[in-house]
C-alpha cells in the first residue's frame, strides 16, 4: 500500500486523510464511468436474453381424437418387401376431422430407409383409384410414416408447417392418423404425401426436373458431382435413354460451375436458383436444428422447364431438434449449435455455405427471419400446443403397443417418452431458443 508522509506540515493528519480518501473515491467512480464508456463504444448492441417458461401441460380443451386408417392385405398377409407391392383394401374414419374414405382396394408395400429395419413399419399405399384422404388433393400414392424413433410424433408436422408458413411450394400436408394393420393396432403414424412430380403434388410438368441429393445414393438414374462432389439422384422425369441422362446431370453441373467459380457470387448464378427459396429452406433446417442437410440425406430440389432450380420440398426430420444419436433423446444438443460448423468438411455444408458469401443472400436471410420472428412465430407455438394435445392419446397408445418390441424401454425410453406433457414443453423451450439463437446468428451474417 502507498504511504504518504507529509513532513513538517502545517496541515492537520486527520485533514489530509479525509481528502485522500474523498480523493481516491473520485478516481474509482472517474475510472469506472471511462470503462463503461469503453464498453459500449466497443458494443453498442446490448441483447435483451428473453426468459422462455413453458408448462408441462396439454391442452385438454383440444378433443384428443385424430383419424383411424384400417388396412387389410389380401389373405392377412404381412408387408414385408419396399419393392414389391401386395393387394389389399384401405378404409378411413374421419372422426370429425377429415372425410371418411369408404373401402378402397389398393397396393401396398414398405418405405423408408433405417427406419425399414424397426419392429414398425412405414408404409406406401398405390389406391387403385384417385381418391381424396382426409380432405387432401386427390391422388393415388400416400405415405404413412411410422414415427418409430420419434417418441414426440411432432418432429415432420413442426418442419412441414414452417415450410407452408415461409411459403415454400409444394409442402407436404402432415396429418396425425391411428392405424390398424389386418384388425391389429400399429399405432400412431402421420399420413402425407408421396414425394412425386404430378399435378397438385409437384406440379412441374413431365419436362419438369426433381433431383435428391442423398447419401444412401440408391436410384437408377445418379451421379457424383465433380465441384463439390454431391450425392445427385434423379428423381423425376422417368429415364427412357442415357442423352436424357446426360442433358438432366449436364445442367446441374453447369449450375453448380458457378457457384464453385472463384467470381462467384459476382457471376450470372442467381439466373438459374431461386435465392429466396434457398434462404427459405435454410431457416427451416436451422429452426429445427436438422442435420441432414450436411450428409447431405433427402434434400430435395426441383426445376420446371426454363425455370429456376428451387430447393424442396423438405423432408425427414425426425434427426433434427437437438437428437442424440447415441441415446436418441431430442433436445440433448444445445439449442445454439450451428448448422454450419466452422471448419466442417461434410458435403452439404462445404456447398449450401457457400451460398452465405452472397450478401444477397445474407440481405435475405435477415429480412425473411425477421418477418417470420415478428409475424409468423407465434402461429407456430400455438400449433404445437393444438397438434401435441390432439395425439396424446393416440401417443400413449402407441408406447404401449410397441413397448415389448423396444430394448431396454422401462431404463432407455420411458423415461423421457413417457411424460408427453413434458415431451411437449421441451419441444416448445427447443423452438424458442433456437429462434433467440437465429436472431443473433443472422444479425452477424
């Protein structure tokens, strides 16, 4: 400590002291008063953290009734092949929700790809006739997902219903269905759309392009990009020669040339893909925390002759909201994880972040999140809350029936499964911080 002595001075001790210490207090508030100016010349965005509270609690004001679908194959046969189709009948129990379909003879067979090898199992079904289900256009071809490793039932409906929120075209419609299986139970599942360029599905034309970049990388029709070395599958048109082949892969190529072209984004690229599509379909992945898209694995994208390459429809997330792949518990990841990690070399990431050294793009992404923060967030909080009380029901049903098929359900399931109220709020608490997380993410683009 400093010591002070004032020799031969004319000035009482005690005085001096008094005006040290008034002095020394000065200089403190003096020092703390620069250093905050300091502080906020360096920062001058102060973020304002929102406490985000939400109940464990359904809505028991919602009717917890959704459709039942009944399917009977022909002599009580079991589906057993993702190739080859077996004859049956489907009929549907709208339950006030939907029209009733009556008996319907149609074709089924399986679906999928990991979630094939599960004890339930999805399900495509080819109506013999176009028919319209539970209000949906009417088609032949509709899915039945089977929700087998996502004990929230919610995981699709929550991406599909951003998607229609930010207008992207083509978007499945997710509706929660029971389904029985030759008069026994098989659970919760969602019916939706089969992915397929018609009218009223994707309605691009028969000259119309749907490609799928997707690791599994099990189509006829595909091949390796050679600028960023992505998984292309041809999806639609149907392939009748190898020139067809060649004009369809040539395209792309071109396109995918200028993204990769060092005056990229200076160039003409924007002339060939839809910019505001794209940031559309990269809020949606990043609200959900979906990494598919870094393999890449069913990420889709279409092409109308003449017209743009548009990215969607979305698909597949149930690997999205925080999911541990080890322990398959969501919302085990911070809600603050990146979509696009730095540094991270996966396909899809090297080749979608490029298109963020556009300030196009980044100009975009700003005012489409904060149009959807600001008018069209709170929608979906409240869709949540209807489509979790719906099911809970039918969700608790489903645990039971295949509780004998799961390993270790009553120590590795149960618990985070069995509490749906809770299921419902760590769902609610996941979307709300990941929206804060997008907030500051695209405020620093």
């Amino acid at each position: 400590m400093l010591k002070l002595t004032f020799k031969n001075s004319l000035i009482p001790t005690k005085k001096i002291e008094k005006h040290l210490k008034t002095f020394t207090f000065l200089l403190l508030i003096a020092l703390l008063f620069f250093a905050c100016s300091k502080a906020k010349e360096a920062d001058p965005e102060i973020e304002v953290v929102e406490e985000i509270i939400e109940e464990a609690k359904l809505d028991e004001s919602v009717a917890a009734v959704i459709p039942h679908i009944y399917i009977e194959t022909a002599g009580g046969a079991e589906v057993v092949s993702k190739d080859d189709y077996i004859n049956g009948t489907v009929s549907v129990e709208g339950k006030g929700i939907g029209t009733d379909l009556a008996v319907s003879t149609m074709r089924i067979k399986g679906r999928g790809n990991s979630t094939w090898n599960k004890p339930k199992k999805p399900y495509r079904i080819k109506l013999d006739a176009a028919a319209s289900v539970l209000g949906l256009q009417s088609a032949k071809d509709w899915v039945l997902l089977a929700n087998w490793q996502d004990y929230t039932f919610m995981t699709n409906a929550m991406a599909m219903k951003i998607a229609q929120q930010l207008g992207m075209p083509y978007t499945n419609t997710i509706i929660p269905v029971d389904v029985t299986v030759n008069g026994k139970y098989a659970g919760n599942y969602t019916l939706t759309q089969q992915i397929e360029v018609k009218d009223g599905r994707i309605n691009i034309g028969k000259d119309g392009v749907l490609l799928e970049m997707d690791t599994n990388y099990d189509e006829d029709w595909q091949f390796t990009s050679p600028g960023y070395s992505l998984p292309v599958m041809v999806k639609a048109p149907d392939i009748e020669t190898e020139a067809q082949f060649n004009i369809i892969k040539q395209e792309f190529l071109d396109f995918e040339a200028l993204v990769k072209k060092s005056d990229f984004p200076n160039n003409n690229y924007g002339n060939y893909f839809d910019k505001q599509q794209l940031v559309n379909y990269l809020i949606v992945y990043n609200l959900t925390g979906n990494l598919e898209i870094k393999h890449p694995k069913s990420v889709y994208m279409h092409k109308a002759k003449n017209g743009k390459y548009t990215m969607g429809p979305v698909w597949d997330f149930d690997w999205g909201f925080g999911l541990d792949d080890g322990n398959r518990r969501y919302f085990t990841y911070a809600a603050d994880n990146p979509l696009f990690r730095s540094g991270d070399t996966n396909k899809g990431i090297v080749f979608f972040s490029r298109f963020l050294n556009d300030p196009e793009v980044k100009n975009l992404y700003k005012s489409t999140w904060a149009n959807y923060k600001n008018n069209k967030f709170a929608e979906l909080l409240k869709y949540i809350e209807q489509y979790a009380a719906s099911i809970r029901v039918s969700q608790t049903k489903d645990l039971e029936r295949w509780k004998p098929d799961r390993w270790r359900y009553d120590t590795e399931w149960a618990p985070f499964a069995g509490n749906f109220p809770e299921v419902k709020k760590d769902l609610k608490t996941y979307i709300r911080k990941r929206a804060n997380y997008i907030t500051s993410y695209v405020n620093k683009l």
